[in-house]
C-alpha cells in the first residue's frame, strides 16, 4: 500500500500538462466570450433594422391606402360639387 502510483515527475509532467490544458481552455473560453458579445451586437442590430423595416411597411401601406380612397372618392366629390355648381346656377341664374 505504500508505493506510489506515479514519480514525483511523472506527477510534475501532469501538473505541467494540466496547466497548459487550463491556459488553452481560458484562451478559448475568451474567445467564446467575444464571439457571444458579437453575436448578441448583431442581434441587436438586426431587430433594429426589423423593426424599421415594418414602420416603412406601415407607412407605404398607410400611403397606399390614401391613394386608393382619394382614387375611388374622387370622382364622387367631383361629380358632388360638379352638381352644387350646376344647381347653384339653374337656381341663380
């Protein structure tokens, strides 16, 4: 029971080993940290860019609108006014 498993340098060996493993391990976990912080960035970016996209939807719907009712009201408000004209004049005149 009293041998040892490993040398005192095969244990040095490992904890060189172990170390250099938990350096590389905190340089990609850096670098994981930065890709997240970009990712969330661009996120942000895109749901700002959606939600201009559908103010500009609504606007062009709201303009197209308009033009359709001034389109299909149009020609009644002419033929309405075009009538209290003629009407004005068969009374006055």
């Amino acid at each position: 029971m009293s041998e040892q498993w490993y040398s005192n340098k095969e244990l040095f060996e490992q904890m060189i080993q172990f170390r250099s493993e938990l350096q590389d391990l905190r340089a990609e976990m850096r670098e994981t940290r930065a890709i997240i912080k970009r990712y969330n960035g661009l996120r942000e970016k895109i749901e700002h860019v959606e939600e201009q996209i559908g103010t500009l939807q609504a606007k062009a719907a709201g303009r197209s609108s308009v033009w359709t009712d001034i389109r299909l009201w149009g020609g009644w408000i002419v033929a309405i006014i075009s009538a209290a004209l003629a009407f004005g004049k068969y009374l006055g005149g």
